[in-house]
C-alpha cells in the first residue's frame, strides 16, 4: 500500500486541483465525483501544506468548502510556484546531481566513462556509462556544465557562470531577477534563481498579477515549442461546461499552433490554432488544454502566418466567427460625441479601437467604424462611453436592439428617463 507524499511525478493532475481550488473555488467534495475520494485528500492535502496561508474552509449546507483567497496585489511571492518544487526525484538522481558537481568542480575536464569510473572509486556509486552520459548531455544542454569535443570524444566541464559572479559585473541584475521572477510566463524561473542564491522578492508587488497562469505555464512551453518548430499539436482539451459531469469525456484535436492573445481585462491567455480539416482559425483558453503533443511539421506555416495577420484586421478579442459561427464580416457603426475638452476620450477611443477607424464627421461627432465577425466581442468596451453615444447602427439588429434595451433600463434604474 503506497503511503502518501508530498512530492509528485506528473504535474498535471496536481494542476488540476489547485486550479479548481483557486480558479473555481467553494467546492465540496461531492463536487469532485469523477475522482476517487483516495486522490481527492492526497491531492487536497498536497494543496493546503503548499498553500495553507492561503486556503479556507466554509461550512454550509453541502458541506465543507475549500478554497483559495489571496489579494495578488499584496504578495511579494506567487504561492502557486511550490506546486513546481514538488516534483519528486529519485535517491540516483539526487546523489548523481550532487557527485558530479563535486567532482567537477575542481574546474578539470573529464569524459562519461573517467566520471563513471570516479564515482565509483570516489563514492561507492555504480551507474552504467549510459545513464551518466544521458544526465550530462541534459546538464550540457541547460548551461549547467559545458561540453568540448576533442576528436570525436566529448570532455565535460562545469560552467564557470554563477549569479553572483555576474551579478557582480552586471549591476542591477538581482532587481532584473526579483523583478522577473513576479513576471508571467515562466516566472518560476526567476524565483527558483532567488531562492538558489537565498533571495526573495522584497522590491516589487504587481497590481495586476494573475498568479493563475503560472499552472498553465508547462503547457504554454510545449506550445511554444511546436511554433518554434512549426509543426502541428495534438491537444487533449476538457471544456469547463463538461468538467464536473460524471460523464467527462476529454476531447482530442490536431491543429497547428499560431499566436498566444492575452486579454488584458481577465488576464485569461488563449491559444489561436489553425484547424486543417476545417481550413479556419480559432481561439482555445490556454486554461482548458489539459495536454499537449508535437505532431507532423506543418510546410505551410509561414504562410498561414500572414493569412492569420490578415484575419486579425477583422477580430476584436479572440472570435474569428460570427452569427450562425460563419467567418462572415458584420459591421458595426458608433455615432458619438466628444466635445474638444474631452480630448482624452478621442485619445482614449484611438489607443483601444484595435483595427476599427475612426473619423470626424461633425464638429463635435465622431464615426467609429468596426469591421469585424464578432460585434459582440466589442459590445463591453462600447457600453464605457455611454453618455457619449448618439446611435448604435450595424447589420446585427439584435445587438443594435439589445444595446437599446440595455441603455434605457440603466436610465430607468437612475430614473433619468421613463422607458
């Protein structure tokens, strides 16, 4: 019988959880029917001794509620960065970690087989040469240790680069760090050096800091890898509205990875793809992409590329399809006004109308102009000029009408206007 352990293989089912906890929050747990209840308390357990600062416990009717509470613009810390230190290890991987800095640390170089041979003399430790090649090929490759060929027989050094060495000669490298380390994507990385050289982030805490993201940043990396590469993915995705079914199903889909859009109101981060079979694009929240596996390359990248440049000129947030999810390009009209002291609000409209146009068509009236195959998507930052707005003209009667609705039930609310 396995006993429990804080420390995990695969970060994913532990991703999970805390995002469960964190994300969607106040869950009992009859909420999680889909679990056993034997990985529900190891993985709960795991998640109140990284997290316990920040979790509580409600009771109520459906019993008792877990979740997450934390105000990220007070921490100097992401939290959710001690999922990342649990991945477990075993005694040949940690003992093999510290040997071969220790023998190589006398600055010499050696071949796979002389620190074979040495830590056997040296410590009593047996490995094949294999193993010992493979674990300095992935040091070689991090930066960790350096490897020179002579002939066709690689010889293998430890890096003389160290933080403090440069933050030494490179002033203001630690405020970099501390500062990177509070920064998405991938600011474990920045942590992990603090907490390297025993530093922490005591300079900079972020207003806006959506500590969230950093569970999705192993996936971002595979992502990001299939672009470098331009190949297509195979995604296994679990849609939020299927998530607590009993019957969840994961669904699969092949697709060529194109653009990472982060939306600056929500913080959520998605992932437009090129789906082949339906020759269109797409969005996918990063969030809901439970696996991701590099697939055939894909020749026509760089062209698909610029067809996606091209089709951007028509998306306001991340929908590539409209009415009936046909790619069908819906205009949208804006009649408002803006007297010449609110000079910000022209400025404003400018800065965030993306690809629309706006023009003078007054003395004090200005047209904008949204060519785009989601009007919807631009509905919530229209309504921030309400006041301002004379009409609301388009081929999407149904928003024209429900942006009316929507404006005379806000004036009866502050009984400005009878409706």
């Amino acid at each position: 019988m396995s006993t429990f352990s804080e420390l995990i293989k695969t970060f994913s089912r532990t991703r999970d959880y805390v995002r469960d906890f964190f994300i969607y929050g106040c869950k009992v747990r009859d909420d999680f029917k889909h679990k056993s209840s034997r990985t529900y308390d190891d993985e709960r357990r795991r998640t109140e001794s990284w997290l316990g600062d920040y979790i509580n416990h409600d009771d109520s009717k459906r019993g008792r509620q877990i979740s997450m509470s934390v105000d990220s613009g007070h921490i100097t810390e992401n939290p959710l960065y001690q999922a990342y230190y649990a991945k477990s290890f075993t005694d040949n991987d940690i003992k093999l970690h510290f040997f071969l800095i220790d023998l190589l640390a006398n600055g010499k170089q050696f071949t796979s087989q002389e620190l074979t041979n040495l830590l056997f003399r040296k410590y009593d430790f047996y490995l094949d040469e294999k193993t010992v090649r493979t674990k300095l090929k992935e040091y070689s490759d991090e930066g960790l240790f350096i490897c020179e060929k002579e002939g066709r027989t690689p010889y293998y050094s430890i890096s003389p680069d160290t933080f403090d060495e440069m933050s030494g000669r490179y002033p203001g490298l630690k405020d970099a760090v501390r500062f990177f380390s509070e920064i998405q994507p991938f600011g474990v990385i920045g942590n992990s050096i603090l907490k390297s050289c025993d530093m922490q982030n005591d300079r900079f805490i972020m207003k806006h800091n959506y500590i969230a993201r950093t569970l999705e940043d192993d996936i971002l990396l595979d992502i990001l890898e299939a672009m470098r590469s331009e190949r297509s993915v195979k995604l296994k995705i679990f849609p939020a509205r299927l998530y607590l079914s009993e019957n969840t199903k994961e669904l699969n889909r092949i697709c060529v990875p194109m653009k990472i859009s982060t939306s600056a109101q929500t913080g959520r981060r998605y992932l437009i793809v090129y789906t082949p079979n339906k020759n269109s694009f797409d969005s996918i929240r990063l969030d809901y992409i439970k696996e991701v596996k590099p697939d055939e390359p894909c020749p026509e990248y760089s062209a698909l590329i610029e067809k996606l440049n091209e089709e951007l000129t028509h998306v306001f947030g991340i929908s590539f399809s409209g009415r009936n999810g046909t790619e069908e390009i819906t205009p949208l009209r804006i009649t408002m006004h803006i007297s010449p002291e609110e000079y910000y609000i022209f400025d404003r409209v400018k800065r965030e109308i993306r690809y629309g146009k706006i023009e003078q068509t007054g003395e004090n009236t200005y047209l904008l102009t949204l060519d785009i195959y989601d009007p919807k998507e631009a509905v919530p930052w229209i309504r921030t000029f309400t006041g301002r707005i004379i009409s609301v003209e388009g081929e999407t009667e149904e928003i024209c009408r429900q942006f009316r609705t929507d404006t005379e039930a806000m004036a009866k609310l502050y009984g400005e206007v009878q409706a």
